[in-house]
C-alpha cells in the first residue's frame, strides 16, 4: 500500500486499536497521524491521550511514520482541519481515517485506484469509502463499483492536495453566498436550503466546533462531485459517551461492511446520481418531521410567553 494515509487519533484508545488491526493487514508504507492535545476540563482525558499514543508502538511493519501531536487541545475545528493542512503540505493524494472508523480492507485498494484515475480531473473532490444507503435504487447499471454524488462522506475518504487547498475552514465567503441565495443552486427544495443555510450560519458564527460542514461547503461552491461506493466499505463504531458529536447510537452507527470487486466498474458519464442523491437526502440530510413539530412547538411557547410578559407589563404600568 503506497498510498499515504493520514490517522486521526484523539483519546479514545479501544477503537484506535481496531482501527489499528485493520492498517496491519494492509501495511501502508507511509502512515501519518495528527493527535489533538487533552481537554483541560475532562480528567481522564490526559490519560486516555497518553493511551491512545502508546498504541502506535503496536505498528510492526516497515513504514515510514510520521506524528503530529498537540500538547494543548485546539478542539475538533482546528485539529482536524490542521492535521490535514499539514498531510497535504507533505503528500499530493492520500487516505484519511479517523479513529471510530473501521473500513474494509478493499476500501484502500478503492481510494488508491480512484485517486490514480482521477488525479487530474478537477470536476472529482472528494472520495467516499461510506454508503449509508443499503441497496441504492440508481438510475445507473448495477454492476458499477461506484456513483457520483454532490454528497462528501467523510467517515473514512480520499482527496487530492489540488482539492484541499480549496477548503477555508471560515467559510468568509458564506455571508455572501447567503444574501444572494446563491446556496439555492446545490439544494433540492427548501427544506435542504434550510438545512444548509442553519448548518453553515452556525459555522461562520462559530458556535459548533466542527470540520466537515466547511469541506460539504467548499465542494458545494466549487461544483465538485463525490464519489460513493454501491457497497459500504466503512463502520462507525464511536456512537457512545465518549464520542465529541455522536453520543447515541442511530441507523448510521456500526453498519456492516461490504467489499468491491477489482478491477473496479467504471459509471459510463461522469453526474451526480441524481436518484441516490435524493434519497440520501431524504433519509439523513432532510430534518425530521417530527422536529420541525417540536421547533414550531417551541417557537409558538416563546412568542405566547413573550405575549404574556408585555400584557403583563402593560397591566401592572395601567396600575
């Protein structure tokens, strides 16, 4: 396996292990892993960093390694995105895992195939290993290994540096592209305009400590396409108490893994499977129902409760 891979450990070292136990059967010859730093405010975190770390003295084949350790902890908007700054400023293509996420061993003949092949076609970003669609209807033949999709599943993928360079974890640009509704041309209807539009306001205010959002957004605003397998080629297994995002386990969590068959079958153009794609959004993108019942719930409460205050106030200045 020569193509590098980038491993995001944190302080979680039970599933590093298994993770770990998969890159031993591959032995990729060029391994590089950015861990961020413990949080000061959680007590078994420094411990369980230290843990985490050690296991990589379990790696008993010939690589070169290469770490990037955070004494402080910068939180997962800064690690992570760092962490691949800095794989990209030493690699031109690579394979980037994190620690909760257990891929097929096909998964990395996959990503180093497709990187390889579309190396130097700027209209593909981004390489998922994730299907979270069992069984995809698709407009395409059956037999493809892969789809194309305007989608970036980033539990367990593939990129080239020409594409990363492209990513602003800030997202400057979004008041702009907000205002003039230019984010209506990558949403279905909307209620994905919506999504979007809440998922990326609270990114550029800064009040969710994340990563991926911004990586969907560059993709977005940059017309790039996705590519998805037909079969799945990663399991999360972090969905517990010790997770940063996903605390509870839900139909995303543990899926079984499949594998793809080699060489792999190519799509006959390169689009967006628009049908896949829809049915993505339906079942993981869109907002429930039910929630929206509850937002508007809440929402109805605060407007009579502030209608109450001001009759109140009104009253008691009457008095």
């Amino acid at each position: 396996m020569n193509t590098p891979i980038l491993f995001l450990i944190f302080n979680r070292p039970n599933e590093t292990r298994e993770v770990l136990n998969v890159l031993k059967l591959i032995k990729p010859n060029f391994l590089y892993v950015a861990c961020d730093g413990p949080r000061e405010n959680i007590a078994t975190d420094a411990d369980n960093v230290n843990k985490t770390r050690e296991i990589l003295k379990d790696i008993n084949w010939d690589c070169e390694l290469k770490t990037l350790f955070r004494e402080v902890n910068l939180g997962c908007k800064k690690a992570v995105s760092e962490g691949i700054d800095w794989f990209f400023k030493n690699v031109e293509k690579g394979i980037i895992l994190e620690d909760d996420c257990i891929p097929s061993c096909s998964f990395f003949n996959y990503c180093s195939d497709l990187l390889n092949i579309y190396r130097d076609d700027t209209r593909i970003m981004h390489i998922s290993g994730l299907n979270f669609l069992s069984g995809p209807v698709r407009l395409t033949a059956s037999d493809e290994s892969y789809h194309f999709s305007k989608y970036a599943a980033v539990w367990g993928w593939a990129t080239w540096r020409r594409a990363w360079r492209l990513y602003d974890v800030d997202i400057i640009s979004w008041p702009k592209v907000r205002d003039e509704n230019l984010h209506f041309n990558f949403s279905f209807n909307n209620s994905e305009i919506e999504s979007w539009k809440d998922k990326f306001d609270k990114v550029y205010k800064k009040q969710i400590d994340t990563w991926d959002y911004q990586w969907s957004y560059c993709i977005f605003m940059n017309n790039g396409l996705c590519i998805t397998p037909n079969t799945n080629l990663i399991s999360n297994i972090g969905f517990n108490e010790n997770a940063t995002h996903t605390f509870t386990s839900d139909i995303r969590s543990h899926l079984p893994l499949g594998s793809v068959n080699f060489p792999l079958s190519h799509p006959s153009n390169i689009v967006p499977d628009y049908n896949s794609d829809w049915r993505e959004f339906v079942s993981h993108i869109r907002t429930p129902a039910y929630k929206k019942v509850i937002k508007s719930f809440l929402t109805a409460l605060g407007l009579f409760r502030l209608f109450v205050y001001f009759y109140n106030k009104i009253l008691n200045y009457k008095r």
